[in-house]
C-alpha cells in the first residue's frame, strides 16, 4: 500500500478540522508526506462532516479517495453517512455508542475504545479528539516530544492548563495506541522520509493568499461567501505585515467598485468571491473592461444555482466568468491545479492584469480551496513584480490609440496630466463621445482584438502527463489535475496521456494537435454540461469523444475515475 486513508467523521463543532490541523502538522514533522480533504453541510454545529487523511512516504497527488483505511467516527451519524466507502477492509476504531454494526462489513475490524471518558479523565469531553489524534501517532511511530512540541505551540494563547490537558490527553492516546499495535490490531507498513521535513503545509486558499502577496497586493475588498473566504480571512490575518487595507465591503458590488478604485489609484487590488457573489460584479467587470483598469478577481466555485450547495464543490462557473459582464472586451480566466499553481498563477495575475489593463480571474473551488498539502518550499527567486504605470505630462491621453492597443495609464497625482476615465463610450482623452464611425470601432479593437492578440502570446501552454505517443487524451482543468494524474499512474498504460490546462482562456490553436493526434479524447468535469468542453468546441472547433462529469457536489475519486477511464 502507498499510502493509508484516514477519515474522521462526527458533526460541525467536535474538533474535526483541529485533529486535520494536528495530524498533517505533526505527521509532516515526524517524515511522512500528508494531504487532506473535507466535505462538510452547511451549518455551524450538527450535522455530519468529514475530513480525509492521505498519510504516505511518498508525495500524494492532491486526491480524493473513497478507500477508508482506518476511521474514526465521533458521532452516531457517521456511519451511516459513510456507508457506500466502509468495506471489509476498513478499520474502524471508536466509542461503542458510535457504531452500529449493521454497517461494517467484517466486525473483526472494529476497535471499540472509550474516547470521551478517557477525556473526561483528563479534564473534559472536549478532549476526545485529541485522544484519537495520540492514537494515530503511535500507530505512525511518531515521538512523543514532537507531538508536545507542536501541541504548546497550537495551544500555548489559550493558557498552560489548556495546554497541559492536551498533552495529556495526547499521550492518553499513545498508551491505546502502543496497545493496539503490539497487539497487532495496527499495522504501519510507511517508512519516513526525512526530505518532507523542509515541505510546508498550506491550503488551497493560503495559497492563493500567498500569490496575491507575492503579487503586490495591497488592498482586498470583499464580501464574505463560502469557500472564497477563506482567502478574505487569510490575508486579513497577514494584513500589516504587508501593508495591505483589508476592506469588508458591505456588498459584493461595493467591493468590486472599491477594488477598482484601488486600482485607478494605483494599487493592486484582490477581490474573493463566489458565484452568487459575482453575479453581482458584474456590471462591475464591465466597468473595468471599458475603463481599462485592471483588476484580478477570484472565484472559489460551489454549486448553484442561486445558494445550491454552499459548502461542496464544483466547477460551475466557467461559463459565468467567461460571458460575464455586457460588451466586449479583453480577460483572462486562470484556474490552478496545485498549490503551487495557485502561488505562482495569482502572482502572474497581477502583472498580467496590470500590464494589458483588463480583469484577470482566477478560478478555483471548494475541494482545492479547503484541502491541505504538504509541498516542497516555494521558489521566489523568479518572482518579479512590474509596474506599469507612467508619468503623466500636460498632453496626457489616458486612452491614446497605439499600434499595439495598450494606452500609457496613469494615475491621479503622479504627473502634471488629467487622468480622465469614463464608463461611457469615450475618446482618446476619455471624453464622452458619440462618434460611431470612428472613434468607437477603434476603442472597441483596442479593448477586445488587439489586447486579445498580445494576450495569445503569452500563453500558458497546458501541461501534457504521460506518454507522448498516446491514443487516448484525456482532458482537464483546475482541480481535477490530481485526481486525473493518479488515475493514469494507477493504470500504467502506455496508450494514455492526460492534458490538464491551467489556463482555460484564452486559447491557442496549436492545442489542436494534442487533440487531433489522438484516437479518442476524454474530458472530465464537476458540472453537468462540460463547460471547458464548450469553450474548446466555440474556440477552436474541437470535439471532445467521451464526457465523465459529476455534478453532485463532490469531487471526483481516484477509484471512479480508474475504473472509468479503464473501461473506455
């Protein structure tokens, strides 16, 4: 086995995230490389939640997986929640009030152990994840002083009697755990690998924060929505450190009009949000593209319409981004598969928004905003921030017509010019006007087809996984990188190769010969109507064989997808 499942299950409120929290951090610290995933409902407390624990000695790919090694149920309704992922195989370890049997296929493998009143011993029932964490950490062979080391620093602001409890109730766990493994009840078959210990642990969402840090951004202003908050949060966090004005707009119009403000200004601004949110930017969106003022946006996907399905994931949106906002103009839609794709892609952004002056999304979703990844340590050495405004002088024309479309911006103040915009047709010195047979065709070119040719030059080329000489191509974007790579890994067939675009408008033509090489072509999507399958067929008139998409709010898994694609 490469690596081993974990899921702890039990309702919003009982610790779930802070035992993810503890398990990746400590087991990253002791060698092992670590990614999780959650699913949860939409409430504050109750309900049934989630989260999966890939532990490995190898790097994961950033995938879900319906296998369950091991799992912890902390509430009655776990299991029954999870039914359809239990198998004979499954070792499931907790209290005897949470298991009903009915639901495990071979009760040899249940391990009934009295969690909440061995946390009662040591000061409360709060205490009975972290007693399950100390179980696993025996289980991996992890040292006790690393578990306490990393407990007093999570806990050391709530108090040393706090902190003391949870070492307690810690090393309460390690005596069960040491208990089942020289019983054999537990098996670790991973061995260590001392390279994860310079890797950092970030979500998808801090790793956007990351970027638009990386990026120049000093100013976010947004309203909160599930999943983009997070981002929202995460820089609000590391606000003056960076010098950055964090705004808590009170709509989500008021904040994409702030964030282009910003800009004008000559800020770099972020707004978060997701779709029901950027429906309501989006007269917003067609302010910056008549205005020309740049702006980067980024939408965590969720399933709609309207509420839908806050709290799961899906990659709905494509088509709302891409068609967002009345008129013609310029954009770009970037959609990470990685965390380190999120880093550098929403660093490019701000440059990229910056130099041609039109709005830049960055697409991602729940599954990828609010897993967690351990990964090598980000390389900064290429990171390079270039500004594009200009010193204005008397016979500035904010929106002169140039060869290559792109007109000299300027900000107010800097210069003796009159930085004049207007969100009406306007001339070269951003005058309204109503000259429609002159002076409109050519702002009109310059917003959409002159920016648009510059912006096809730079590209980013999709990413080709597997053997070059393929016969089956299957196709990806944003999050289903991970799970489409490790399915064609598991496969190990030299027919089949996978391209995943990381860049999903605009498009060049040369994607055609990827797509024309192959026998038959394949794409995977979380929605019901294959939108990037649409964009490829509008773009460049390429049809796509075989559609798998899932659109019940869940991601794709490693088995699903196996099992499809060795079907085909």
């Amino acid at each position: 086995m490469n690596d081993i499942a974990i899921v702890i299950c039990g309702a919003a409120g009982q610790g779930i995230a802070t035992v993810e929290d503890l398990l990746t951090g400590i087991l990253k610290q002791a060698g092992y490389h670590c990614y999780s995933t959650s699913e949860f409902m939409s409430r504050i407390r109750g309900g049934t939640n989630s989260t999966l624990i890939r532990v490995s000695s190898n790097r994961i790919n950033p995938t879900f997986v319906d296998r369950i090694d091991i799992l912890i149920p902390l509430h009655f309704s776990a299991l029954p929640h999870l039914k359809h992922r239990i198998t004979s195989k499954t070792i499931i370890l907790g209290e005897e009030k949470n298991i009903d049997e009915q639901y495990c296929d071979n009760r040899e493998q249940i391990i009934k152990v009295p969690f909440s009143e061995i946390a009662k011993e040591v000061g409360g029932v709060i205490y009975t994840n972290i007693v399950a964490v100390g179980v696993f950490l025996a289980f991996f062979e992890v040292k006790e002083e690393i578990s306490q080391t990393y407990l007093i620093e999570m806990f050391t602001l709530k108090g040393s009697k706090i902190v003391e409890q949870n070492i307690q109730a810690c090393k309460r766990g390690y005596s069960i755990g040491n208990e089942l493994v020289n019983s054999r009840k537990f098996r670790n078959t991973l061995q260590k690998d001392n390279s994860v210990l310079n890797d950092i642990i970030l979500s998808g969402a801090e790793a956007i924060g990351m970027g638009a840090i990386a990026g120049g951004c000093n100013f976010i202003s947004s309203y909160p929505m599930s999943p983009s908050t997070s981002v929202l949060v995460f820089l609000s966090h590391y606000a003056k450190n960076f010098d950055i004005v964090v705004d808590q707009a009170e709509d989500e119009i008021a904040a994409i009009n702030k964030g282009i403000a910003a800009w004008y200004a000559g800020g770099r601004a972020m707004i978060t949000t997701s779709g029901g949110g950027f429906a309501l930017m989006t007269e917003g969106v067609s302010l910056s593209g008549m205005l020309e003022i740049p702006m980067v946006l980024h939408i965590g996907q969720r399933p709609g319409p309207a509420t839908g399905l806050p709290t799961r994931t899906g990659q709905e949106d494509l088509q709302h981004v891409l068609n967002a906002g009345h008129g013609e103009f310029a954009r770009v839609i970037l959609a990470p598969g990685t965390p380190e794709d999120a880093f550098y892609l929403t660093q490019k952004a701000f440059n990229l928004a910056d130099k041609y002056q039109i709005p830049v999304f960055i697409l991602t979703d729940q599954f990828f905003l609010d897993s967690h990844y351990s990964i090598p340590d980000l390389d900064l050495s290429s990171i390079k921030n270039d500004k594009y405004i200009v010193k204005t002088n008397r016979d500035y024309k904010r929106y002169r017509l140039t060869d290559d479309g792109i007109s000299p911006r300027g900000i107010p103040g800097y210069g003796d010019g009159l930085v004049n915009v207007d969100s009406d047709e306007h001339d070269e010195d951003g005058h309204i006007t109503e000259d429609v047979h002159e002076t409109r065709p050519k702002m009109v070119e310059k917003r959409l087809y002159k920016k648009l040719n510059l912006l096809r030059k730079e590209i980013l080329e999709p990413e080709l996984i597997g053997n070059k000489d393929y016969k089956i191509l299957v196709i990806g974007w944003g999050s289903t990188y991970g799970v489409i790579k490790e399915a064609i890994e598991n496969l190990g067939k030299d027919d089949i190769a996978f391209l995943h675009f990381s860049q999903v408008y605009p498009l060049n033509s040369n994607i055609s010969e990827f797509l024309e090489k192959a026998e038959k072509t394949v794409i995977l999507e979380n929605n019901a109507t294959s939108q990037f399958g649409k964009v490829l067929k509008l773009e460049l008139d390429l049809d796509i064989n075989e559609k798998f998409l899932k659109y019940n709010g869940m991601p794709f898994s490693a088995e699903e997808v196996i099992a499809y694609l060795d079907k085909i």
